[in-house]
C-alpha cells in the first residue's frame, strides 16, 4: 500500500502540472514553426502573386475593349 501511495503522488502531480504545461509549449512551438514559409514557397508565392496580377490586367483590358465594342455585355439576356 505504501509504494502504490509513493508511486501515485509523483504520478498525480505530473500529469496534473507537468504534463499540460509540456503538451501547451510542445504544440505552440509546433505551430510557430511550421507557419513561417521557407524562401522556396516565399518566393513561388511571389512568383504567383505577380502571374495574378497580370491576369488581372488582362481582364481589365478585356473588360475595356468589350465595354467600347458591346456596351451592353454586362446586362444578363432574359428569356421570354
């Protein structure tokens, strides 16, 4: 009885204090490690913002030579 007694209190005590505390810093260094880009994915990110950029540029033009050509492209056709 007395070495369950000694064997449970450490026990207790660990997983009540110890335990949460270590899974919380564990979990949060996790995290702030993994979301940080490596300069790989920085620079495709880069890289895809600026393709996205032109294609938007290219939908402006678009958009442009259509309003100057149809004026009415915007305005959905209804059905009778």
């Amino acid at each position: 009885m007395e070495l369950a007694t000694a064997l449970m209190i450490p026990t207790v005590v660990f997983m009540v204090l110890v335990a949460p505390i270590w899974l919380i810093l564990h979990y949060r260094s996790k995290r702030q490690h993994g979301s940080a880009l490596s300069d790989r994915e920085q620079a495709e990110l880069d890289a895809l913002a600026d393709i996205a950029d032109q294609l938007s540029e290219r939908v402006r033009t678009l958009e442009a030579i259509l309003d100057s050509e149809v004026p009415s492209w915007r305005t959905p056709e209804r059905e009778s």
